[in-house]
C-alpha cells in the first residue's frame, strides 16, 4: 500500500509525514516500489546537508586507507573535498568512488593515468595550462581557476570540453567527477603543476 501528501511534494521532512499522515490517503494504487526515485530522493537530502554535516555522515563509509588520508587532510581541504562530492553522492556508500580522485596516493595516480593517452592537441591545451599557472601573480583560488579556464577557452579558440577534458584526465586520470574547479582547487597550483608535467614533460 502507499501514501502521497495532498499536494504531491517529492521531498518531505519527516515531521512533514507525521503531520501530514491520514489514512484516508492510503491506497493500493500507490503502492510503487521506484528504486531510482529512492535514490534520487536520498541524494536530495544529502544535498541538504551542511558540509559539516555530512562531513560526519561520511565518516563510517570511508574504505581504511582513505580514512587514514582524509583524516590526515587540514580541515580545509577536508571542507573542499567534502563540498565538491555533495552533489555526486546519492548515497553514503558512494563515498569511495568519489572521494579517489582527492585521497590516492601518487603512486596509484601514476598507474590510472598511464592508462590515459593524450593527443597533441590535448597536449597543446596542457602546455597552455601550465603557462597560465606560471604566470606571476596566478590568483590560487576559485575565482583563479574559473578565470584561467574561460581564459584558455578564448585564447585556444576551443570549446570547454575539449579544454575541461584533457585538463582533468591530466590531473586525475579520469574523464568524469567532481567539477573540474573544485578538483584544481584542492590540488593548488604547485600540485598542478607536477602533475601537468607528467603528461606534457
């Protein structure tokens, strides 16, 4: 059997259910067992969350050496890692899988990105990028990232897939994840760098 509020809101708090409940509301036809709208409702909750919040939500769901490597971060970069997965997590077994990308070691960051082949353009895009970065007086911040990227955009006359693209396969070996903004600032500049340099030498 199933339940709807009057109104069919998708969200409810769980005081708004108590309040809301009547049996007269109740019927057979509402009964639908939608595992990805439990999913997607779960996730909107996690969203709701402050980043303190879920900060401790997290907590149990963190694999043994990630646990180590996210407790060993400053509490900054625990607040940016734990701020740029919020909108990847539909649920708290997620963590892992997004939380990678920020607590690999350099050494399992080397074996997923000798996996990645880059073309010269791609390569041209890096160059760029770490041109900016070396730029004296480069803004390390969001507003930096956000501002070299537009930048590389319009001066390589390239869209910002094919500039994004290569930027975060050089960076973390993957072609998907969190925004690419938040992923560079929670590298910097210096960790940026080392890494561009692998890939363009």
């Amino acid at each position: 059997m199933g339940w709807s509020p009057k109104d069919e809101t998708e969200l409810l708090g769980s005081d708004d259910i108590v309040s809301q409940f009547g049996l007269d509301r109740v019927h057979k036809s509402g009964a639908v067992f939608d595992i990805q709208k439990l999913l997607w409702m779960n996730g909107q909750y996690l969203r709701q969350l402050s980043v303190s919040q879920l900060r401790e939500a997290m907590q149990p769901f963190f694999s043994g050496t990630f646990k180590v490597a996210f407790d060993a971060l400053p509490d900054d970069k625990q607040v940016l890692l734990v701020g740029a997965i919020q909108d990847n997590l539909d649920v708290l077994a997620d963590t892992n899988d997004y939380c990678d990308v920020f607590l690999e070691t350099d050494a399992e960051f080397e074996t997923v990105l000798a996996t990645c082949e880059f073309n010269e353009d791609q390569r041209s895009v890096l160059r760029a990028c770490v041109d900016a970065l070396q730029k004296p007086g480069f803004d390390d911040s969001p507003v930096g990232y956000t501002a070299m990227l537009e930048s590389l955009c319009v001066s390589l006359n390239l869209g910002k897939g094919k500039v994004f693209k290569p930027v975060r396969f050089a960076v973390t070996g993957r072609g998907s994840g969190p925004l690419i903004t938040d992923v560079l600032v929670f590298f910097g500049k210096e960790r940026l760098l080392e890494r561009l340099k692998r890939t363009v030498g």
